[in-house]
C-alpha cells in the first residue's frame, strides 16, 4: 500500500532529478564520441603543428600557415556541428524537464 | 518497497491493465483527432496524451528497471528479498505457488537459454517439494560462490535444478554435472549482465 502512496512522489523524483541527470550523462557521452569523431581535440591540440609533420627546411613555415588555415576550416565547421548538437540536447532535456508544467499549461490555454 | 513496486508492475502488466491502457490510448488520439478536425487546439487531448506518455515512460525506465537494495553478503535470511532483483521480484508477485513461480522465470530470456543450454525444456520442470525461501537461501550460496552481488532469475533456476537434483535426477538424465551447470550459470550470467 505504501508503494501506491509513494508512486507519485518517485515519479516526480524520477522525472525531475533521475532522468535528466541520466539523460544529460548519456548526450556528455555521445558528445565525447562526437568530439572524437570529428576530431576537434586534435585539431585543437595540433594547430599550430606544421601539416602532414613537415619538418624539412624552407617548408616548415609553409606547412604550418596551410595546417592552420586547413585546420582553421575543420575547426569551424565542426564547432557549427558540434553546437548544433548541443543545441537539441538542450531542447530535448528542456522539454523533457518542462513536459508535467507543458501539461498543464496547454491545458489552461483559452481556446 | 520494491516488492510492493514488483506487484503494482505486475498489474500494470496484466491483460487487464494492458486494454485499459490500449483503449485509453485509442480514446485519447480519437479525441485529438476529433478536435483538429473541428478546428480546436486539442487541449483536453493532448494533456492525456503527454500525460499517458509521462506513465509510461515511467513505468518502463523506473518501475521496470528498479535495482535491489542490498547485495547477498548483507541479507540474512528474513531479508532474502532485498538481494532480488526486480525480474525475480516480478515473478514471485505474479506467481501462485513455487512451480507457477518456476514457470514464470522459465518465460524470461536469460533463464530460457540457460534451461536451453542444458537441454531441459519447461515443461520437465518438476512440482519442487521446497519452499521459495530455501530456494532463495540456495541462490543466495551461489551467488556467493560466483561472486555475484544479487540473486538473478538464471540464479534461482539453476538454485531449483541443484536442489531438487537428488529427486529429479533432471540433470543426470541429461548427463549434466552440478559443476557444468554451474559454468553454465556463469556464462549466462555475464551474457545477462545487465540483471
């Protein structure tokens, strides 16, 4: 009988605090693999690095001004990618955290 | 608590259940439907409907997905329960007797492979003459020895089959050691880890 009497108060602890902390962990993950798969750390960590590891004499400024710009390009594009990721995980944990008071406010709408 | 969660499961469950929910469901988007077709904002309908999804939503990542409170080296014998986990839970709730309990872990996934590995079909299950808590006391033993944290349901089926062995003579009929049951159970565990 007490489990009756506790089932809202562990749907709204689930819904409020469980589910978005396990929500928000499993987008930190796939955004990990998303980083990893664009290679935006590398791209970062590496930056300055003469392109295709150029270390013969008279290329090496030419390689690495061609690497930044290239990487320059990478960068940027998966920073586009990498917010627009970002932004429907956040529309989607905003959403699923406001859905009870959506309820009820599409309710008390006037018609 | 979990138990009682294991029964309120159970009857979210049930064919009962499961209709009123299916004609709820029809309800809800008839009455969507109905409202867009006369040019309204479906208020009414879509509150159920977000709703509806919210209960399950729920019941199927919460209810369903409940982990024991404690593991088998802190339970002691009135506290055997606490180290099930909830598929075991569900099928204690929704069984009868200890054979009608036996075929309701013979309906899951993990129990039926391991009851196919060995060869033995549901159906050989014997009336068992123990009771569930000796049952659990078993599994308990040898969730122990494989180093386990909680009592599965592949536990408690393979707990049975060892028991009642000396009866049965299940195992011997299907040229089975308890030892090879036992690798068995721990290949079948580590497959079904996420018990």
């Amino acid at each position: 009988m007490a489990a009756y009497l506790f089932l809202p108060l562990a749907f709204i602890k689930f819904w409020f605090l469980e589910a978005p902390i396990g929500i928000i962990n499993y987008f930190s993950s796939l955004n990990k693999a998303f980083l990893q798969l664009f290679s935006l750390p590398l791209f970062v960590r590496t930056f300055f690095k003469p392109l295709k590891n150029e270390y013969r004499e008279g290329l090496v400024g030419f390689s690495r001004v061609m690497g930044m710009i290239i990487k320059s390009v990478f960068i940027f594009i998966d920073l586009i990618l990498f917010l627009f990721l970002v932004g429907v995980e956040s529309v989607i944990v905003l959403t699923f955290f406001l859905l009870p008071f959506l309820s009820v406010w599409i309710l008390l709408l006037s018609s | 608590m979990i138990e009682q969660y294991a029964r309120i499961y159970v009857l979210y469950r049930s064919a009962l259940i499961r209709t009123v929910r299916l004609l709820v469901l029809f309800f809800v988007l008839v009455l969507l439907y109905s409202d867009v077709a006369a040019g309204l904002f479906p208020r009414v309908s879509l509150f159920l409907l977000l709703w509806f999804f919210m209960i399950e939503v729920f019941f199927h990542f919460k209810i369903s997905r409940m982990h024991p409170r404690a593991s088998v080296t802190t339970v002691n014998k009135d506290t055997l329960k606490d180290a099930y986990t909830f598929p075991v839970l569900v099928a204690f709730a929704s069984a009868h007797s200890v054979k009608d309990f036996l075929h309701q872990l013979a309906k899951l996934q993990q129990v039926r492979l391991l009851l196919e590995k060995a060869g033995i079909s549901a159906d050989e299950l014997s009336v068992p003459t123990e009771n569930d808590e000796q049952l659990g006391l078993y599994a308990v033993e040898l969730v122990k020895r494989m180093k386990g944290t909680y009592v599965t349901s592949m536990d408690m089926m393979a707990s049975h089959l060892l028991q009642t062995e000396e009866k049965t003579k299940l195992l011997f009929s299907k040229k089975i050691k308890s030892e090879e049951l036992l690798q068995l159970l721990f290949w079948v565990r580590s497959h079904y880890a996420e018990e």
